[in-house]
C-alpha cells in the first residue's frame, strides 16, 4: 500500500454559494476533534506528488482571466502576485480569486512552495505548490506555450460537475519533461483509467477531455461525471467550458514511453501536452446499490439520470 494514502476514505466536502467548501470526513465514530484531524490528514496526504483533491468550480474557469490579469507574462515569483493588474482581477471577486489561485498555484508550483497575496484590506493569502508543471513560470518567467497547456490541462482536472472533492491521481510530465512522480501502489489505488485533459485556457483555444475508461453498464455513473461517461452521453455537453471529445484518448493522444500516460493530443490540428487522470473504483456508483447518490436523480428507471431504485420517485409541486 502506497503510505501516502494509507487510512484515506473518500474526502466529501459539499457545496455551498459559489461552491466554496467545507470539510466531511466519513467517520462516524470520531469525535469532532477527531474528524478535523482525520480530515487534515487525508488533506495532506492527498496533496502530494500526483495525489489531488478536485473540486474546482466551473465559473472559476470562466474568472480566471489567466491571458488578462498579468501572470501569464509577470510569472507566479512573488512579485508577479504585486502588480496593479494581478490585484485589480482578484479584488473584482476574492472568492473566486482565492479558490483559482489555490488550485493554479498547487499545478504550477513545485511542492514545498507556497505563493502569498497580500490584498488592499490587509487581508493574507497563502497558496500551496503541488505539481510543479510550470517550473520557468514559477520563478517568474512568461509562461511558456507547454506551460500554458500544462496548467489549462491541470485546471480542467480539478474541476468537478457536483463541486464535491475526492482524490484523483494525475499522471504526466511538467514542462521541463519530468514525469510527475508515482507508485505502482498508487496506480493499484487509483485503478480507474479516467480522462486525458488538454487544451489552452490562456490563448482561447479551449478546453478538452476524452475518456480515457468507460462505463462497463448505463446504472453506472462517476463522481467525476465530466472526465468519465458513459458513450451515450457523449452528445450532451455538461461541464462547459469543458467540452469532452466523442473520441477516446487513446484515438486523439499518443502514450508516453512508460505507457502509464499521455504523451501529446492532437485535435483540431493542434498538439497539446496533456495531462492524464485515475480514480478509485469506489468512486463510480450504481443505480440498484440502495443508496441515492449526488450523482442520481429521483425517477422511476435504473440509470443515474432516472434512478427510482435508489432515489425513488420525484414528487410533483
């Protein structure tokens, strides 16, 4: 067992407003000191190497302003977080601010790295470096076209359809070609082949995901509706700005040499550097297992959307 994920359930933290969260560890038994201990644990530990927790919401991607607020030219070093521009697009909502730059931050940033802010009001913020895609713009350089693909492809990993968080691992290389590091204990943890991702945010040409798996039976549905679906499903469009290709992964993007991961994607005759993503197997539900899920709705059928089995019938006004 990989003993950076030793003990750890599934991290649930709901949404609320703009989808900010709160902590719910699953232990019934603890008290609550116990359960905020738990809970700062399972944090930890999800958030080392390539152990992520996702739950970024999807109008943060719409606030970012990656390509307009300076970053992308004054770098994420210290100063580059002192301009007019960067405090000028944080002020305008630092909620949302907060949360993008948390999540920018823990991709861009190698871990053991923190990025601060200090607003107007006197108010400190603090970001913590993870993944450490984006190594020269880190330190303070303009972000480079891998770079720029790298974090747009990690920002649309760590998105989630119901703003609930729950560990992924994510695979590939940062923009200096070194693999993000992983076990072969992780890659038994995280079983579920997910989703690639890729795509660039700071110059619009979009973002994107193919499945990388697929669901085996249609009463089956995915904590991570927006990277995993069913084939049916491949018409709707849930998760813009994200939009997910008909295509599979591996019919858009070429494995790396260690065959763990995407190389490269091409689609719409561009080539991106993409990143890919595993999940636990528990993190795919069923309609028919006796529990209503968030990702089902009251019905009279056995599919997620439809799922009476579970969540019974919906009640009319």
């Amino acid at each position: 067992m990989n003993d950076r994920v030793v003990g750890v359930s599934r991290l649930t933290l709901l949404s609320a407003a703009v989808l900010l969260f709160t902590t719910s560890a699953c232990d019934p038994v603890a008290e609550p000191e116990e359960r905020q201990e738990l809970a700062a644990v399972r944090q930890t530990l999800y958030d080392l190497n390539g152990l992520s927790p996702n739950g970024l919401a999807f109008n943060g991607l719409a606030f970012n302003g990656l390509a307009f607020n300076g970053l992308a030219f004054n770098g994420l070093a210290f100063n580059g977080l002192s301009t007019a521009e960067f405090s000028s697009w944080f002020q305008t909502d630092p909620i949302m601010g907060n949360q993008v730059m948390r999540y920018l931050v823990q991709c861009a940033v190698p871990a053991g790295q923190t990025r601060s802010y200090t607003s107007p009001t006197g108010t400190t913020y603090t970001w913590a470096g993870n993944l450490g895609l984006a190594p020269d713009w880190a330190n303070g350089a303009p972000a480079t076209l891998e770079e720029q693909q790298l974090i747009s492809a990690c920002m649309a990993a760590h998105t989630n359809k119901f703003g609930v968080r729950v560990p992924i691992s994510v695979l590939g290389r940062n923009a200096h070609g070194e693999a993000i590091p992983y076990t072969k204990e992780e890659l038994e943890d995280f079983s579920e082949k997910e989703a690639c991702f890729f795509g660039n945010l700071f110059n619009g040409e979009g973002l994107y995901t193919g499945n990388d798996g697929r669901m085996l039976h249609h009463e089956n549905s995915s904590a991570r509706a927006c990277a995993r679906s069913d084939e049916k499903d491949d018409e709707r469009q849930p998760c813009l700005p994200i939009v997910r290709v008909k295509l599979k992964c591996d019919k858009v993007c070429e494995k790396d040499e260690a065959k763990e991961f995407y190389a490269s994607c091409t689609y719409n005759g561009i080539t991106y550097r993409p990143l890919t993503t595993r999940m636990r197997k528990d993190e795919v539900f069923k309609c028919g297992d006796g529990v209503c899920q968030y990702t089902e709705s009251c019905g009279t059928g056995n599919t997620p959307d439809d799922c009476g089995k579970d969540c019974g019938p919906c009640r009319t006004p």
